[in-house]
C-alpha cells in the first residue's frame, strides 16, 4: 500500500542527500587543487565532471529502482 511509497521517498531521500553531499566536498576539493596548481586546471576539470557525473548515477541509480518496483 502506501507504505511502499513511503519507503521510495525515504531512499530517494538519502540518496539524493548523500549525493549532494559527495558532489559538494567533490567541487571544493577541485577549487581547491584548482587554486594550488592552476595549470592543472583542465585536467583537474576532467576528472571533476567524470566524478560528479559517478555521483549522479547513485542517484539516478535509485530512482531506476524505485520506479522499477
């Protein structure tokens, strides 16, 4: 019953919540490398957008599951 939805936005909670949290200490750890060493920036970019971009994917992951159930 109800429960059930309950239960989906309880884990869509968590994990939307944890993901912004990853994102977030993920981008102030690539300013800060950004600020050490500027001239890696566009290295450091790429491995940034590869990352967040994994992070994401938990998220989206869940949401596939929810629906799926």
């Amino acid at each position: 019953g109800e429960l059930k939805f309950v239960g989906a936005a309880v884990g869509m909670a968590i994990a939307s919540g944890l993901c912004g949290l990853g994102q977030g200490k993920a981008v102030a750890s690539a300013a800060e490398a950004v600020a050490r060493n500027p001239a890696a920036g566009s290295s450091i970019q790429t491995l940034l957008v590869l990352g967040l971009a994994f992070i994401e994917s938990l998220a989206l992951f869940t949401l596939v599951i929810i629906f799926a159930k």
